[in-house]
C-alpha cells in the first residue's frame, strides 16, 4: 500500500511502539538496542520517568500562550543555560535549523546596526551541516543538499576543514561572522582540534568577526561536557542548541552574549512556537537531570569504555573498522566497508545506529546507558563484524571460482 507521507525519507520497515531507557521495542515486541539515540536526541535515554513527569504536568495546566505573553518557566530555563554557559541571553526556537537561521541573522543584524550592513557574509566548512532550510543548506553548501532548489541563498563561503590559512584569507571587509561545528556530526564525527577553536576565536577578535558554534548534535553532554567547545577553553559570541535540549520534545536555542544579541532587537524575529510551555517544562527536567553530581563522570566512564572496546574490535576486524572517532559517547567509526552495510549488520543483531558522512557510523547510545547495556551494544557489533566478514569471504570465493 502506498504511503500518503511525502518520500523524502528512506525509511527503514521498523515501527516502534514504545522505548525504556536504552532499547526500543516494534509492535511484535522485538527488542532493539539504541545507539542512535534519534540522532543525538534522546540523550537521557527514552521515557525518561523525570522528562515524562514534567511533561504530563505541564499538559493538565497550560500548553501554549504565544510571546506575547511572559513564559515564566523559560525565564527560568533561559537563565540556568545562561549560568551554565558563557552566554548572558537566550532565545527559544523549535529546531536545530531554526535556531541556525536566528544566529545567522543575529550576527548579520548585529553588523548591520552598528553601520556595517555590508558585513553579512558567513564562513562555514566543507562537509558542514547546519538544516535544510534555503539559508541553512547554503550555510552547509554541500551539493547533495544544494540540488535542485534553485540558485545559492547570498552570502555563504565555504573554505577546507582545518585550512587555518584559508579561513584567514576568506576573512573580508564583508565577513560578519565564522560558523563552526566543534564536531562535525553529518560530515563524518570530525572534531575540530582545541587549538583550532582557540586560533578561530584569536581571528575573530582581530577582525572583529562573530563567532558561530553549531552544538545541535554536540550539546547536552554527548561529548562529556555540557558543551563540546568547553574542552577547547575559548567560548563563542553565539550557539544554536537544540536536539538533547528537549529530550526528544521539540525544542531549540540561540545563546548569546549580550553584545552579540544587540542583533535580534524587537520585532526584528519571532517564531510562534518556540519556547511554549510544554518545551520549556521539558527543557528544565532535562537540566535537572543533567545537573545532578557525577552526571558528566558517568558519560565520560562510559566513553572511555565505548572507545577501550571498539579499539580491540578495531584490532579484530581491520578489513572493517577503519578508524575510531570523537569523543565520549559521539563516537564515530569510518569504516572499510560501506557504512550502509554496517548499518544493516547491525540492524540484523537489533542494534540501532546512524550513518554519516565519509562512509562513517554514528554510535550515540544514552548517556544514561548502563555499562552492561553498553558491552551489550559492544557485542552486537562485534556479531554484525563477524557477518560482514563472514560475507566478505564469502564472495570472495564465489569470484575465485567463477
């Protein structure tokens, strides 16, 4: 029967019905173990019973009022990132993508009332991913993305992971800001060196340039810190957030110096959405989860866990594992095989994950994940690592024969 959705996903034939903690479960009851986390966003795991409270208590008072109005828990949420970051002031959204466009337009406002409206270019890099809408595929310029709807959105250049050079020569007159994931999610779990952050940072201070951090995918603790740039030492002037933010509710964020957010005066932006009642709920247990004592150690142990065990896989199975990538629990495995078909080997011994860029496997299990659920996931791999060797040698010497 033919679906009544739009096509624009390739969607696997799996329906889940319910989620508890680390694993999902199909209406036949089947048992699957997440390493994907919804892709970076079910970071506390799935019906987290704090997140599920706050949510149902907030949908028997209010849902939603529009900003018009004061929404006194996201003062409050604003305020604990605010304390949490280096940020003075936050603005609410409803994604990844929206937040993305708010700190495009942010910095090129900013520019714009202090007497240099031709300062609205931004640099981004190659391999970038920064949404789908028109300005945020322009942001990323990948082709792929670019396809098929119409000309390049203005004012978007794209310059070589990790060519300090370059950047600096793309910084012009008309540059208002530098936008920069600290890991790139999409493009392949490609972390970008602290001492690059930190020279990005030196540059835009020279040529007073903002700068930009994507932390849709890397925010909320996946890299063992509450934001992944907090291991560089050096802050941004603004950050979009979202993903994690809500737990798998909807929910986004630019944070911003005050300086910076001079940009989006009144009037200037808005979204009817974003920061409601219900996301804001949401978005407060999620601190509250977060903030507890030993949160950050716990995902860090089980990273370095993660990393000891693909390591030895690594060393197993080198016609198949390449190489393994980022940090804590965004860990990234580039593959000598189709990433594709590592994804269905592991999907064959339910266990979830998600493909990326440069033929990598994005493994993002909770960060609430149990060690033994962890080694679990482990040896799942270890089995779709043996099948995929054991078809490999398979055709092998079906060729040798013919």
């Amino acid at each position: 029967m033919n679906s009544p959705l739009v096509p624009n996903y390739a969607r696997v034939p799996l329906a889940f019905e319910r989620g508890e903690g680390s694993w999902l479960v199909t209406r036949r009851g089947e048992r699957y173990l997440d390493f994907g986390s919804g892709i970076a966003v079910n970071n506390l795991g799935h019906a987290h019973p704090r997140l599920v409270e706050a949510l149902k208590a907030q949908a028997e008072k209010l849902w939603h009022v529009s900003n018009i109005f004061e929404i006194p828990e996201g003062e409050r949420l604003a305020q604990r990132l605010a304390d949490n970051s280096f940020a003075d002031q936050v603005m609410f959204c409803n994604s990844g993508a929206e937040a993305n466009e708010a700190a495009i337009k942010m910095a090129r406002r900013y520019h714009y009332l202090k007497g240099q409206p031709e300062r609205y270019r931004i640099l981004t890099f190659e391999n970038a991913f920064h949404g789908r809408t028109i300005a945020t595929i322009a942001a990323g310029g990948q082709a792929k993305y670019l396809e098929g709807f119409g000309p390049k959105a203005e004012g978007f250049d794209q310059v070589p992971f990790g060519d300090h050079e370059a950047m600096r020569a793309a910084v012009t007159p008309q540059t208002a800001a530098i936008m920069i994931e600290p890991i790139q999610g999409e493009g392949g779990v490609r972390a970008v060196p602290h001492v690059c952050l930190r020279g990005l940072r030196e540059l835009c201070d020279e040529t007073g340039t903002l700068l930009i951090y994507d932390e849709v995918q890397t925010g909320f603790g996946r890299t063992g810190k509450l934001f992944g740039h907090e291991w560089s030492g050096v802050a941004p002037d603004i950050m979009s957030v979202a993903k994690a933010l809500g737990g798998g509710f909807p929910v986004g964020a630019v944070l911003a110096t005050a300086d910076a957010a001079t940009g989006l005066t009144a009037g200037s932006h808005g979204t009817t959405f974003g920061g409601n009642p219900l996301a804001m709920a949401v978005g407060n247990a999620v601190l509250d989860v977060m903030e507890e004592p030993g949160f950050f150690d716990q995902v860090n142990h089980a990273g370095l866990v993660l990393r000891q065990r693909l390591a030895e896989l690594g060393d197993r199975f080198p016609d198949i594992i390449g190489e393994i990538r980022g940090t804590a629990l965004m860990t990234g495995l580039r593959l000598n095989v189709p990433n594709a078909d590592f994804v269905a080997a592991t999907r064959a011994q339910h266990l979830l994950c998600i493909p990326a860029g440069d033929n990598v496997v994005r493994l993002y299990p909770p960060l609430t994940i149990s060690e033994a659920d962890l080694l679990e996931g482990v040896q799942r791999i270890e089995a779709a690592c043996i099948a995929l060797q054991d078809s490999m040698a398979a055709s092998e010497k079906a060729g040798a024969s013919t």
